[in-house]
C-alpha cells in the first residue's frame, strides 16, 4: 500500500463534500500538495518456482521486479538454505532483478529452501509486505547414496598391521570426493583400491598401528556420489588393536656356528663359554617386529651386526672374537616388539663367559739348556752365554697354543725383538735364523751378542739386552683372533 501524507484524511473528506475538479484542484493547491498518490501493487516474480530443478551448479536464482527498487532492503531479506546450512553466495542486480549466484555451486540433489519475506521498498515509496517461501533442487533430485556396509565392524577387535579397511556404498561414487572425506585415527599413508563399479572402497595402511588402542574413524558428508550428491549423513567407527594378548618373551639364547652358508647351534652352552667363531642366537615365542635387528647391546660394549635367523630368531655377529676369558652381559632392550607392536616390557639380561685363551709362554730355553718355565722365580732375568767365537745365541721359545695361521708364523720375526739395554753402548743384535720345529715351538738364532761382567773386575759391567714379545691384539696371534693378553719381557745378561 502506498504512504500518504498527513493531510490525506483531509483531503478524502473534501473531495467528498465537493462538486466540481476546479473546486478540488484549488483545495489541493491551497494546501500546499505537490504531488500525486500512487496506488499501484508491487509486481514480483521469482524463478526458480517449487520444486524446480536449476539445470548448472551456478544457475542463479532470480527475484524480478517491476519497477526500481531499494536494493539493499530487497537483498536483505532474501535467505537460501538447505540441510547442509545457510548457502552463501553474491548477490547482483540485473535493471530491476536480484541475481543470486553460490559462491561454491549448488550441491546435487539436495533440497534447498528459499526464503524472500519481508517488507519491501520502491524508489518511488511504495512498499509492501510480502512472504515468499519456495523449496527446489539443483542439477538432479535423486536419493543420494548412503555407506550400506564397512568393516572392521564398530568395536571389533583387530592386529596391529595389515589390516584392510572395507567400506560398501549403495551408488557409484566420486572417488576423489570420498578419499578426501575419509580419515582413520593412526594411519599412514592410505592406499585406495575401488572395485564394484566404485560401490566397494578397500583402504590400507603403510604402517602398523599401536597395540592394544581404540582407534576411530570418520566419513564426512562431503562423500558424494558419481551424480554429485553427498551421502545423506557423516558416517563414523571404532576398532581396538587388541586381538594379540600374548606378550613376547625369550625363549633362548644359545651360541651358534657358520656352517653351509647357514648358522648352527654349537655343541657347547653359554655357562661353559663363547669361543672363537661362534655367534649369539636368540630366540623367542612368537614372530618379531623388525626393531628387534637393534635390540641386542653388550656390556662391555662389543661390536657386529644382527641378523635374522627367522621371524622368531636373530643372531649377533661380532666383528671379531670378544676379550678372551672375559665375562660379559648380553641384554635384550625391553622396548624389543612383536609383530603385532607389543613389547617385552623390560630389559632381559644374561651373563656368559668367553672361552677364548691367551697365548701364554710355558718355557723357554737358551743354547738348548735346560727349559725355564717359573719366570717369576728368576726376577725376569736369565744369564745367558754366547758362542765367543760366532757371538752367536740359541733362543726356543715354548706356547701353549699351536700356530696354525701361515701368515701369523711368517710375522713372528718381525714382532719378537731383541735390543741392548744396558750399557747403551754395547752392540746391537739381529736375527740370524728362525724356524718352527713344531706349530707351538719356535727356534731363533741371534748374532752380535757381546759379553760383560757382572763382578765389576777390570772396570767391566754386566751386559743386559732385553727381550720383547708383544702381546695384546696387535702383538703375536696364533690365528682366529687369540693372542697374549700382555707383552713378555725378560732379559739377557750376556756372560762369559
């Protein structure tokens, strides 16, 4: 309806009483009205109509007038919804139509209610009260698809790894629309495989969960359908990891021999001794996660490698042999997991010698005399007699280990070494011969001994040269790693 002026009661009243138009005309002008009242209804239309179907996802939606209209009071009262929520969108005119365009498109089969009540306003001052309420649809309006089946089933109790997540629509789906609403609480990265014309969704993981844990997963609404529309709700379960109840424990730990490209149990056990070779086995109840290659760790520290024996099993490889006659513990870390992620709980420990000998010196004879054997009772001090003529001395050395390595035996001239202590001026010796008469006997052969005096007569002093057999891993080796636990020193008073 039209807004009159104040005076318009007035006015009514006397065009009532009057009797002709000049009459009415001079009223009006003595009045001081300068215009005309107009009466006209608003016209206005909207498309689309009930129920309809826009044919695009950025048909606008268009509310048309009749006449120029006060835009922002019409744009005010036009509202767009639906069960996803209030559509936002711009808003733009057309001479005298509203356009609504979404910013994001229509959304498929989904219905949408549109809501244009209010009072509206004309340029000219008209306004009118209207009501306008009018549901349709965008692109489609079929039923939209609905997740019929999943698994794991909700609450059901599953392994830690290899688990494939299965999930069933009743329509073909847009693939990339569902592996973007799809999340699982603790996965990787997921691996999608469709099948069934895209109705079956399976889903893996590239890692294993944690043990014994409640996990969830969630299907958003933005899953659509091939079609373009959403599932008709947001989907969720849960699953718990916790179908292993058995914990790991070990059930052995063993020494083991290289034999035919494989390791062998040894024919000894661990309370009488590692010896040279052998590796360390250990085995437990039940298949083991990879992280058991880094669980094994000595005290004192010795170096190697782990390797898998099977998928209960590993043994350690030393670099090389461990300290002869040593005691050493071996501990298995108590973060040490299964297959299924369950770990041992705490560190295992066991002790175990080595039963790996020093090479020790059990005699030695000069000059083939009589063979020493008690050094300690001789103050590492041995007279000795050189050939006067040849200055020459006869050295065989008894071990109490056989030399079977070639290449050890030929670097013995090189590491046993005779050298004058005292006086510094007397002469130096060298090696004139060596042989083994045995593997465990050595005979040496030395040149320029030179000969004092102990009684200190004619102003002479004794001569002393000092004896060096090396010992530690850098000194003599019998072969397989043994070797003497320290050098042998005596020394050689040369007398007359």
């Amino acid at each position: 309806m039209s807004r009159l002026s104040n005076k318009l009661p007035f006015v009514l009243l006397f065009a009532i009483l009057v009797v002709s138009c000049e009459e009415f005309e001079q009223f009006i002008n003595d009045l001081d009205i300068n215009y005309f009242v107009n009466l006209q209804p608003i016209g206005v239309g909207i498309e689309p109509k009930k129920n309809d179907i826009l044919p695009e996802s950025f048909t606008p939606v268009i509310i048309k007038f009749d006449t120029k209209m006060k835009k922002r009071n019409a744009e005010s009262i036009l509202q767009i919804n639906s069960d996803l929520g209030g559509v936002s969108g711009e808003k733009y005119w057309k001479e005298n139509n509203l356009y609504f365009v979404p910013v994001s498109g229509w959304t498929a089969g989904i219905r949408y209610n549109l809501s244009f009540s209010g009072i509206i306003q004309t340029v000219d001052g008209r306004e009118a009260r209207i009501e306008n309420y009018i549901s349709f649809y965008a692109i489609n309006k079929d039923a939209p698809p609905f997740l019929e089946s999943y698994s794991p089933a909700d609450g059901e109790s599953v392994k830690t790894n290899d688990i494939i997540f299965e999930f069933n629509f009743s329509q073909s789906m847009n693939k990339l629309s569902v592996e973007s609403a799809l999340s699982i609480e603790g996965i990787g990265n997921k691996t999608f495989e469709w099948s069934d014309d895209d109705k079956k969704l399976l889903v893996a993981s590239d890692k294993a969960f944690s043990p014994w844990n409640y996990y969830k997963w969630y299907l958003k609404d933005s899953a659509k359908c091939i079609k373009g529309i959403p599932i008709a709700k947001s989907y969720s379960g849960g699953f718990i990891t916790d179908i292993d109840q058995t914990l790991p424990r070990i059930t052995n730990v063993y020494p083991v021999l290289f034999s035919n490209d494989g390791w062998y149990p040894a024919a000894v056990n661990m309370e009488k001794g590692l010896e040279s070779g052998h590796g360390i086995a250990v085995s437990f109840n039940k298949p083991m996660n990879e992280n058991i290659l880094r669980s094994l760790r000595f005290e004192p520290s010795l170096s190697g490698r782990t390797e898998l024996l099977t998928e209960n099993s590993i043994v350690y490889i030393f670099s090389r042999d461990p300290e002869p006659e040593t005691a050493y513990t071996l501990i298995v870390s108590g973060d040490t997991k299964d297959a299924e992620g369950l770990k041992i709980g705490e560190d295992y420990k066991t002790n175990f010698l080595v039963n790996i000998p020093y090479i020790n010196i059990l005699s030695l004879s000069v000059n083939y005399g009589d063979l020493i054997e008690n050094f300690q009772n001789i103050n590492n001090i041995i007279p000795v007699v050189p050939d006067q003529a040849t200055k020459e001395l006869n050295i065989s050395i008894n071990f109490s280990l056989p030399f079977i390595n070639t290449k050890e035996k030929q670097s013995i001239e090189q590491k046993i070494n005779i050298s004058p202590f005292f006086p510094r001026t007397i002469s130096s010796v060298s090696l004139l011969f060596i042989n083994w008469t045995v593997n465990n006997r050595l005979f040496m052969r030395w040149k320029g001994f030179s000969a004092g005096d102990s009684s200190g007569e004619n102003g002479e002093v004794p001569h002393y040269y000092k004896l060096i057999i090396p010992g530690g891993k850098n000194g003599i080796s019998c072969g397989n790693g043994i070797y003497m636990k320290e050098d042998f020193i005596i020394f050689l008073e040369a007398v007359k």
